[in-house]
C-alpha cells in the first residue's frame, strides 16, 4: 500500500507537463535543462596569439576541428559497418543454449506412491544457413557497398565545403581589414587637409567654411573607420566559426598584402567543367547512389524465386533418475534432427511486383538527379569562371583607379596649399582616392574569392 502511495507522489515530479499559464515561459529544471550527458563541450582548439595563419594552416584547422567532419565521418563508419552485417549473411548462423533441471515428484505405483528425483542437463544447437536464394544476399551486399561508397564521397564532399566556407571567411576577413586599412589611410588623408585648412585659415588665405567642411570630411572619414573596424570583428567571429572555434581574438591571419594575387588562369572553361565533372564529390555520390537503386532492384527482383535453406539442430543430453528402493538410472545421448526447407510465397497480393516497379522508378529518378545534378554542375563552373575573369579585370581596372586617384589627390592638396585650388576640390579628390582604396582592396579579395570559388565547383580543393 505505501508503496502505492509513494508512486503516486513521485510520479508527477518525474512526468512531463505543459508551462502551468500562457502569460509567462517556461523555467525548466536542471535536470532538464543539462539534458545528456555531454550534448555539448567547449572547444578544444585554441589559437597561438604570437602565429600569423595562413589560409592553408586555417584550412587544416577546420578540417580537424570543425564538426561536420566528424559527423560525416562518423556517418561513414557507420556505413562501412553496414556492408560487414550485409556480408554475414553469407555464413551460417549458430545458436546455443545450455538447459540443466532438477524434477523431485512423489510417483503412484500400484496403491504406493514412490519418491523420484530426476536430474537433467542438456546443451541444443541451432545450424541454419541460406543455400541458395537467386542472388537476393549479393544484391544486398552490393547495396551496402554502393552506400558506403557514396558516404565516402559525401564525407569528401563535406571538405570540400568546409574547405570553401573557410576560404570564403578567410578573404572576407581580408576585406574587412584591407577597407579598416584603407579608412585609416583616408582619415589621414582628411586630417591632412584639415590641417591644412587650419593653417590657411590661420595666415588668412581660407575662410571659416573651408575649416569647417575640412573638419566635416575627417569627422565622416572617422565615422567610415569605426564601421570598418565592427565589420572586421564581425567577420573574425565568423571565420573562427567555420574552423570548429568560439570567436577569439587571438586569431591572426596572413593580412592582404602578403597573399599571392593570381593573375590569370591556366585552363579553359571546357577543360574546366570536365575537370568537374571528373572530381566533383557531389556528382560521385549521386552515381553511388545509381548502382544502390540497382542492387536494390535485383533485391527485390529475387523475391520472386524460392529460397533453400538447411537447419541442424543437435541437442546433447544427460538425464539421471532416482526412485526410491531402486539404483540411479541414466541415460545419456544425442538428439537432434537435420532438415532441408524450401520456401517459396507463391502469391502476396502483387506486393513484390509494386516493390520491382517501385525499385526500377527510384533507381531511373537516381538517374535522372545525375543528369540534372551535371547539368547544374556545368553551368556553376562556367558562373565561376566568367566571375574569375571578370574578376581579373576589375582589379586591372581598380589597381589604374586608384594610381589616378592617388596622383589627383596629391596635385590638389599641393595646388591647394599654393592657393591655386579650391577646398571642395580638395576634398572632392580626398573622397575620390578614399572610394578607390576601397574599391581597390574589394577587387583584389573579389578575385581571390572567386579563385576560390571555382576551385569550390569544378572540386580541385579535394587534392
């Protein structure tokens, strides 16, 4: 009865309930809310504040410390573990068991009833084992070997992509701190004028204005600078993220100035799409995934036939028995039977024809994503590519900017401390080189990332 008692009191502790009003949340206890063991840890990587990282170092990181390889690792173990338990269907299966008994009975003989005791112990076996099945096992096994084949290639297809999304943050990165680079050099530059407003203003030859609107054009070329510095730190947390880290700063890397540029690109578009099409992962594993739905196929399609199968089952055994006014008795031996079975389903309904028709119908929509998957392939290499060239000829086209700018600047702040100019002048060329700074350093990282990202779609990040 207590017991009774207790469960009923425990039980609703224990019980999931909904919130107990809808004006406010719900506060969950700590039990709920540590949930299982180890759901989460910190991270294990760590940053070496005096390295400098290089986009290859930050790409070993990632690929050892970022959790998704892991997961598609795992999910790759776990395949190739499936085509062991598809293989051991091969062999036959063996069970025993080990049975030991001890009967004590009073026993009626004639008008006495007699003691007996018996005492029994005994081991079975079971032997069965698939002859024959009309290739029903090999297609298994081949559908575990394709799975696990396109788990690989889904597990190289995950460094393909982590491989990207650190570059792609890596020269955002860059970004960032080329155009903080370049706000700090265009305040200078608007602190130069206004400095030498001042002095005009100071000797007579500017007006009050001029200063004014010198002072306007640091104030905004600052203001330009502090945006640039919470983008730069944004963009650190986030390329901490991509290598499997918390946001630190610790983090280093090789700043813009020391990257290689390239400067074109040794292939053509054809020869790039084949490349592609040749390595790309993604496209592997869909072709993986043709020879499973085939395999699953001749599964199916061996429904259809019988199966042979054998089962031995023998069953050593030891009995010893005792009556009263008599001697121990025994009788020791092996039992047991062999026997051969043929089974065959004769009719089901048409479930194993819908099963073939639903086979042949995944494995033509598998081809068909091939085809499908190609195509998509062929047109994002040739987006990359026109992107790189196109790329290519805006950092041509900004790096001849920006030395104009430079040389415009220059002449208009001298002509402007020789009085021969204007401030407006002035600052229209400051505001000028400031924006080909900016657009100078967009397109060196935009021809960086768009090297990257046709290495990401014709799969050459693999090697």
């Amino acid at each position: 009865m207590w017991v009774v008692v207790f469960l009923l009191v425990v039980t609703p502790a224990f019980a999931q309930s909904a919130p107990p009003s809808s004006n406010r949340p719900w506060t969950a206890n700590p039990d709920e809310r540590r949930g299982p063991a180890e759901p989460w840890r910190e991270s294990a990587l760590r940053f070496d504040p005096t390295k400098t990282y290089s986009l290859a170092e930050l790409i070993d990181l990632a690929q050892r410390h970022n959790p998704d390889t892991r997961v598609a690792w795992e999910q790759a173990r776990a395949q190739a573990a499936a085509v062991g338990v598809a293989r051991s269907e091969l062999y036959p299966t063996l069970a025993a068991a080990a049975l030991a008994r001890v009967d004590r009975t009073d026993v009626l003989v004639g008008n006495t009833f007699v003691r007996e005791q018996i005492r029994s112990a005994g081991l079975t076996f079971d032997l069965t084992y698939m002859i024959f099945d009309f290739g029903g096992r090999a297609a298994r096994i081949d559908t575990a070997r394709a799975e696990t084949l396109a788990a690989n290639f889904a597990f190289n297809d995950t460094h393909r992509k982590i491989i990207y999304q650190v570059s792609a943050a890596y020269y955002r990165l860059l970004d960032a701190s080329g155009q903080e680079d370049a706000a700090r050099a265009s305040l200078a530059n608007a602190q130069a004028v206004q400095r030498a407003a001042e002095e005009r203003l100071q000797n007579g030859l500017a007006t009050l204005p001029d200063v004014l609107e010198a002072r306007s054009a640091a104030a905004q070329a600052d203001y330009e600078l502090q945006a640039a510095l919470g983008t730069t730190e944004i963009r650190l947390g986030n390329l901490a993220m991509a290598l499997g880290a918390i946001p630190s700063a610790d983090l280093r890397v090789q700043p813009l100035g020391e990257v290689v540029q390239p400067d074109s690109i040794g292939t053509t578009v054809d020869e790039a799409i084949n490349r592609a099409l040749a390595r790309r992962p993604d496209l592997m594993q869909q072709l993986a995934e043709i020879r499973s739905a085939d395999a699953r196929t001749r599964e199916t399609r061996a429904t259809f036939f019988p199966t042979l199968n054998v089962r031995a089952q023998p069953a050593p055994q030891w009995l010893h028995g005792l009556q009263r006014t008599f001697s121990w008795a025994r009788a020791d031996g092996l039992f047991g039977g062999v026997g051969l079975s043929l089974d065959w389903t004769v009719f089901d309904g048409g479930a194993r024809s819908h099963a073939v028709a639903e086979a042949q119908a995944n494995a033509a929509a598998a081809r068909g994503r091939v085809a499908s998957i190609r195509d998509q392939i062929a047109n994002d290499v040739w987006t990359a590519y026109s992107q790189f060239t196109t790329a290519l000829r805006r950092r041509q086209a900004a790096t001849a900017l920006l030395d104009s700018a430079g040389q415009s600047y220059a002449a208009a702040l001298e002509s402007y401390n020789f009085g021969l100019r204007s401030l407006l002048d002035v600052t229209a060329a400051q505001r000028t080189l400031a924006e080909a700074r900016s657009a100078d350093v967009l397109a060196r990282t935009q021809a960086l990332s768009a090297l990257a990202n046709l290495a990401f779609q014709t799969g050459n990040s693999i090697p």
